[in-house]
C-alpha cells in the first residue's frame, strides 16, 4: 500500500509541474520548493552545529487558515518550553507567502513533497524530538519516518467525517498509522465516535482552537482611525472573504436598504484585477482603503479593503456580517464575527461548517440564496433592534463558552514531553 500511496504522490507532484505552466498558485507551490532542502540545510546545519542546539518542535499546518487554527497552541508551546526552537511548515503557498507576518516560530518552510526519500532526508536534517499536526494534514511517509526514530507525534484540532478514507474498505493501512499517533486531540465527541468505530483510541475530545483564536483576536483592539471615521456611528455590514457572487448579493442589498447602511468589504483575493472589478461594480459610492487617507470619503457608502490581515480586527465595526465562501466551495471562517458579538449571514454551501450549522439551528446565523432572502432576513433585523440585540448576545455567548481547547491541549501535551 505504501508504493500505491508513494506513486500517486509522485503523481500528484507531476500534475502541478505542468499546472504551474499555466496557474499561479501551482507556480508558487512548485517553484517555492526550489532548493528546498539546501536552505533547510543551511539553517539546520548551523543549528546542531552549535554546542548546546535547541530541541526542535516541528509544527506542520496546509495553510493559513490551518495556522490560525494553529497558532494559539504555538504561542503556548513557546510560553511553556521557551528552549525549544520552533520549525513552521506550510504546504500550501497560501500560508508561506504570508510567513513575513508570523511570529512565534523560529524558521518557516514549505513542506517537501511527501515521498519516502524525501520525507526520510527531511526528518534526519531536521532532527525533531516532537511534531504537531494540525487538523487535517495526515502525510504518511513524513509518520513513517516519525515512528521509526520515536519521534512523538501530536494531532491538534482534527475532526473526521464518515466520507475520509479512514471509513471506507479500502482504509486498513491509513488507520495503522492513526493508532501510532501519540495523540489525536479531536473537535467534537461526533470525530471521536468515529474513531473509536475503527479501534483508534489514542484521542482526546479537546475542542476547537479556533475558538481560543478569535478570542484572542478581539482582545487586541488595534485602532483604525480610518474606518471610525468612514462608519461615523451608521450602521454597517462588514462582507468578508467575498468573491464575485457574494459581491453580486450585496450590491443588490444595497440597493434594498436605507442609505444610512454602509458596506465595509473585504474581497478574499486583492490582486490587482479583482480590486478594479469591485471597484468598478460598486460605482462612485466606493473608495478603496489605501486612497481613504487622501481626500474626504465619509460620504461614501461601500469601503473596499484592499489589503490583507486586517479583516478579523474589522468585525468590532459591524452590525451585521456577510461571510463569502458560500455559493463556491464553502463558506470562510464565521467565528472571527461572531466573536464580537455579530449575526452573521452566508450562501448555503456551509454544511460541512459544524459551527455554521449550529449558529444556523440556534438563531445567530441566517444562510440565504437570493438577494431577496439576504434584504429580507437583514431589513427584519435592522428594524427590530430588541431581536438583534437579543441575537447578538448569544453569538457572542456561543463563541465565549466554546473557547478552553487550547489549555486542554496543553495540559496533556505539557506532562508527557516534559
């Protein structure tokens, strides 16, 4: 099973050599791991170079919202073993483009391809004496390599459907690595009834770290003075992560509301040609972020942010939230509005979301399918302020009561690597 799981990695690592002719995620993803192991290298050999080197703990997540997910176990780890040296690895070039903004690890790399000599060499050159991998990253010959050094291995924030290939006829080899995990903290007892259905008893229903991020997040509070001056006490709707259709719904809400609302949106891609499309979709009423500061806009009704890493801290302005996501591949993260206390409204593509599904069933979240259900759920808000209070409180309260994964986590992680 080994040779059929290494030949389709090969595979799928030819199938991005020829899509980064013509993509440019595939071209990063492929040229980013350019001489990927003489710069690791590099650093590592200078590292254990040293007298006394630092341990290494080697923290592994696909992308930047799995680091998010991440990122407060991370911070308490380097609170707790503050000698430990901290490997990041990324699989996905969404994660390593934005590596200038991270920092609570000490180094910050690509994950090479996961074949056998590649994961063999990337394990003897880094020597870690334990790695974490969160929620759903399972590459089989990087916990080959693991297991055979002991090296301890540690599954945060994971959560399993009957659809993996875990659950299916075919899974027996996956699930022996599994049971070799140290430990798999899982999100909810639903994941660990799973695995217990395939003798995989090795977990720990932890919860969401997501939840303990997005916490951690509203307590920061950094001032934009820009975006005070723009709302000026009206209400707002904060779109975020929206592509073209959601765009469409909000111009279209805009139309069906009162001119005191203002839209605040953040697109999930800001390139260049994106930028111009909302822009030019959105009309005169629009201005983008980074050309408020240069003239009078707090007239304008729609703020376009035209920059990255500010929209988790852009929720505390909203009123209401639009998350976009949903009429693709799924919705984006909902809890970075909830937290602060935000109905939140999305497409109805969100079933796979256990959060979305619950804030929906509860009251503080509202799916819709049609600009006409998006301007009627919002209008019925927007005019019975008792009911949007009331709704507000309890998204806030959903996110308060679930935080805690985080200390969970660390309080078996902390006894057993000491």
């Amino acid at each position: 099973m080994r040779f059929l799981y290494s030949t389709a990695i090969a595979v799928y690592y030819l199938s991005i050599r020829f899509a980064a002719l013509f993509n440019a995620k595939a071209r990063h993803w492929h040229y980013g791991r350019k001489d990927l192991f003489g710069k690791l290298n590099e650093v590592f050999a200078e590292h254990y170079a040293q007298e006394n080197p630092a341990p290494v703990a080697w923290f592994h997540c696909a992308s930047l919202g799995e680091y998010e997910q991440g990122k407060p176990v991370i911070e308490a780890f380097k609170q707790q073993f503050p000698e430990y040296l901290i490997l990041l690895t990324f699989f996905s070039p969404s994660g390593y483009s934005q590596r200038h903004r991270i920092t609570d690890a000490d180094h910050i790399f690509y994950l090479p391809v996961d074949s056998r000599a590649k994961a063999r060499k990337f394990v003897r050159i880094v020597q870690p004496v334990v790695a974490v991998f969160i929620k759903y990253e399972f590459w089989y010959n990087y916990l080959h390599e693991l297991f055979i050094r002991h090296i301890p291995v540690y599954t945060i924030s994971a959560i399993f459907r009957p659809s993996q290939h875990f659950f299916r006829w075919y899974g027996g080899w996956f699930r022996t690595h599994l049971r070799k995990i140290n430990m798999i903290f899982v999100q909810d007892e639903e994941s660990a009834e799973l695995m217990r259905m395939i003798d995989v008893s090795n977990l720990s229903v932890s919860g969401d770290t997501r939840f303990d991020r997005v916490t951690a997040i509203k307590a920061i509070q950094k001032p934009f003075p820009l975006i005070d001056k723009f709302v000026n006490g009206r209400p707002v709707i904060v779109a975020g992560s929206t592509w073209p259709a959601d765009e469409n719904l909000i111009l279209s809400l805009a139309e069906n509301t009162g001119e005191k609302l203002k839209f605040i949106i953040a697109p999930h891609e800001v390139s260049e040609i994106r930028i111009k499309e909302i822009i030019e979709k959105f009309g005169d009423q629009a201005i983008l972020y980074s050309e408020a500061g240069k003239g009078r806009y707090e007239h304008k009704r729609f703020l376009i942010i035209d920059s990255i890493g500010m929209l988790s801290q852009l929720y505390r302005f909203a009123t209401l939230a639009y998350i976009g996501g949903g009429f693709g591949v799924g919705i984006h993260n909902i809890l970075e509005a909830a937290t602060y206390g935000v109905p939140v409204f999305f497409g109805p593509n969100y079933y796979r979301f256990r959060e979305a599904r619950e804030m929906t069933a509860g009251g503080m979240a509202y799916s819709v399918t049609n600009s006409d259900e998006l301007a009627q759920q919002v209008n019925g808000l927007l005019a019975d302020r008792e009911k949007l209070e009331a709704v507000s409180a309890k998204a806030g309260k959903y996110v308060q009561q679930r935080s805690g994964a985080t200390k969970k986590i660390m309080d078996l992680l902390t006894p057993a690597l000491r």
